[in-house]
C-alpha cells in the first residue's frame, strides 16, 4: 500500500488531520489499534474553542455540532459557598465556547471518512514506524492476520500519550517536560439534567469539583481524589453526596442524581515533548502533550496541531517546506500558554494538602481577586475560550 501520508491514531488529531487532508487534496491512510466501537465508548473531553469550531466546519463536519451543542458564554467559579460568574462574551468582545462531547466530535469525523471512502484500518497490531529520518519513511503492522506495510511520503503519530511514534523517537532526540498532579479526577456521566446551564468549578476545603454536562439531559460531574483511589470505591450515592458536600447550597438543593453511566479516575498530568517532528514524523495532540483537563485545553490543542499540520503539508506539495519546518515552533508557542493556563487553573482551584494553611489562604486572596478584578477576570476568560492559532 502507498499513500502521501500515513497517520496513526483514529482519535481526534488523526481523525480531523484526515479530513483536513483530503480537502486540501492530500491522500492518507489511518492506522488504528482500536476497534470504532472502543473508539466511541471512550468518555473524555466536552467543551471546544471556537478555533476548534472553526477547523471542524473547514472539514466539513460541524452540522451537528451546530445543530445540537451547547453555546456557552460563561462559567462559574464557586468558592466560600457562593458562586461568581466569569462573562467571557463581555470580557472578550463577544466569544463563546461549545459544549459537545469529544465522543460526538469522533462519530462525525468517523461518518465523514467513511461517506467519503477514505481508508482507516481499525484493529491493526504490532503497529511500527520506519525510515521517517530518512527518504523512504514506512508504517508496519498485522492487520485482518497479515503483515502490511504502507509506504509513504510523511507519518503523522496522532497515537496519544502511550502510542509509538514518540517511543520510536530515540530518546536523546527528546526533550521532556512533566509535571504529575498527586490527585486525579473521578468522573460520572448521568442521563440527568445538568444542575446549571453553565459550567460550575469549585474550590472546596474538602476538594475540587466541577459540574459539566454533555446536552441538557446529559451530566457529566467530577470530583477530586486520591491519585490512587479507584472507581470501583464509590457507589454512586456516595459520589452524588460528596458533590453535593462541595457545592453551594442552592446547586446542592437542586442537583438531580441517578444511576451512573460511566464511572472512571483519569490522572492529571502536565507533559510537553519536544520537538514535535523528527525527519518525516510529526506528532500531534496527546502524543506530544497533556494538560490536565481543569481548563479544558486537551481535545483543543490537539486540533490545533493538525490544523497548523495540515496546511504545512499542503504547502510542501505545492512546493515550499516553510509549514513543516516551522510546525515544531509555532505550535510548542501555543501549547506552552496552554499548559501555563492549565496548570495555573488546577493550582488555583485543586486542594494541595502540602501547601497547607498558607496555601489555601493564597488560594482564596487569588480567587477574591480574580472574581473582583476586570483585569484578572478577562485574562481567565480569554484563555478560556481559547488564544488564536498563531500568536
Ligand atoms: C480519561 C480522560 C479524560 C479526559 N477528559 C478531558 C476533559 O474533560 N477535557 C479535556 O479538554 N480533555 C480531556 N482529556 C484529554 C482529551 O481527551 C485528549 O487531549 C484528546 O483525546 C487528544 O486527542 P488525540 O487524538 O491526540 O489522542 P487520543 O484521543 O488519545 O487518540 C489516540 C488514538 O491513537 C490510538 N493508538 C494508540 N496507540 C496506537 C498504536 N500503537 N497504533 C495505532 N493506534 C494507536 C488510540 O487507540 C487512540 O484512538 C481526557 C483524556 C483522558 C484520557
């Protein structure tokens, strides 16, 4: 098999670099060790910037998300049992965020390749990547109980975290930065509708909480707790009434519980590799980087990468290798204000029993500030609702 571009990972990077592709007339193939199903069972992220937006409408797939998101002008910062409420339409000049889940983001790029005839290979094993330091780059794997290999001109390792195109990269070519959080965030989604039409993040002495949703009968709530705790330790009446311990007493009285339909711990992380391309490899989205999820920034960045990837790729068949030779740079100076961001939101809002006293003191001056301040409000919201693709 031959194609220009190989990408591997049918997640949200190498689903939407696909489709971005092949409007720019670029043909790929996605190699993927998961089958579609598992794929779509995955429950992550849910709130998207408007650039993200916009890359999914250039790839033709936004009608749903028109049809059935949820347009978001604000959040809500909960602290001291009262809630204060972040205007970002106010304070940045009118922009917003939509709420649709990253399972629903997948299914419309999973119908898209598929109306269009494009070739995602689900279920491959053992899957290797070759030559990409050298002229003749190439992707191995067994696939339906053969060995295939796809000869191409670049490879695009959209594999998230624990995939292989990083790990292929020989380790002083590296540089890594991390930081692991010693808690992690235990999530429930419910077939309930959401306790308030926005967002609501609390900084409780007990822990974080956060209160989201999917679709306004849809809830997906979050609480923190040991790094290692374990799903299986809460019955869902003990989750519904530690979030309720956490809340204000108005969204308290009115949260409407039920069973859960998912429950999991997702750890939290900061992470940045770099560069991001080595010969005819590029990385993107979580194969890169993580950020952990308090500002929502994971699902975001990967689909900025690709959308720098992508044109960077089009410029090259048209002639110049200026795009995939900035790629690296113009995309680490995104990720690193997002990482900032993100780690400046679960510092300020994350109960940290290290810092003690003085800590949380520190925590609250910040809050009261921010709440208090035009200033530190609109910095909160423009990082938000997302900083433009090239700053
Ligand atoms: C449990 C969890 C909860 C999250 N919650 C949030 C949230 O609330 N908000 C937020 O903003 N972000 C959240 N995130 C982050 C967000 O979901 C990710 O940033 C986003 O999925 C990144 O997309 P991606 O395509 O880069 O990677 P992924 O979605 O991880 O996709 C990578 C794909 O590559 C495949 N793959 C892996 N290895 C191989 C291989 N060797 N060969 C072939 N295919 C391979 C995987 O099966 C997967 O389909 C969460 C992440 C996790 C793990």
């Amino acid at each position: 098999m031959r194609t220009q571009v190989a990408i591997i990972g049918a997640g949200p990077a190498g689903l939407l670099l696909g489709a971005l592709l092949q409007r720019a007339g670029i043909a790929s193939v996605i190699v993927e060790q998961r089958s579609p199903e598992y794929v779509l069972a995955r429950i992550r992220a849910g709130v998207l910037e408007q650039t993200t937006v916009d890359l999914l409408d250039q790839a033709g797939v936004g009608r749903r998300m028109h049809t059935e998101g949820l347009l978001h002008g604000g959040i809500e910062l909960c602290f001291d049992g009262a809630r204060h409420r972040i205007d970002f339409k106010a304070l940045t000049g009118g922009k917003q965020v939509t709420v649709y889940g990253q399972t629903e983001v997948t299914r419309d790029l999973m119908a898209h390749r598929h109306a269009a005839g494009l070739t995602t290979l689900y279920e491959a094993e053992q899957v290797s990547v070759h030559g990409f330091d050298t002229a003749t780059a190439c992707v191995r794997f067994r696939h339906d109980g053969t060995e295939q290999q796809i000869d191409c001109d670049f490879i695009a390792g959209c594999d998230g975290f624990h995939g292989v195109c990083r790990a292929s990269v020989p380790a002083p070519a590296l540089t890594v930065y991390e930081r692991i959080y010693p808690f992690g965030w235990l999530g429930v989604l419910s077939e309930t509708p959401p306790v308030s039409h926005e967002l609501i993040y609390t900084n409780h002495p007990r822990g974080f909480s956060l209160c989201s949703m999917r679709s306004p009968t849809r809830s997906r709530y979050y609480l923190q707790c040991p790094a290692e705790d374990r799903a299986e330790n809460w019955s869902d009446d003990a989750f519904w009434a530690e979030l309720r311990r956490r809340l204000d007493p108005a969204a308290a009285q009115t949260l409407v519980t039920g069973p859960s339909l998912e429950k999991s711990i997702a750890p939290l992380r900061s992470f940045v590799a770099e560069p991001m391309r080595f010969g005819r490899l590029f990385l993107a989205g979580d194969a890169a980087h993580i950020v952990p999820p308090t500002g929502a920034k994971g699902l975001n960045l990967a689909a900025s990468d690709v959308g720098m990837l992508a044109p960077a790729l089009a410029e090259f068949y048209a002639g110049s290798t200026h795009g995939i030779d900035s790629y690296s740079q113009r995309c680490l100076r995104r990720i690193w204000k997002a990482e900032r961001f993100s780690w400046w939101f679960t510092s300020l809002m994350h109960n940290f029993p290290e810092t003690g006293a003085f800590g949380q003191k520190m925590q609250h001056a910040e809050l009261e500030y921010l709440v208090g301040s035009a200033a530190a409000s609109t910095a909160l919201a423009e990082n938000y609702v997302g900083l433009p693709l090239e700053q």
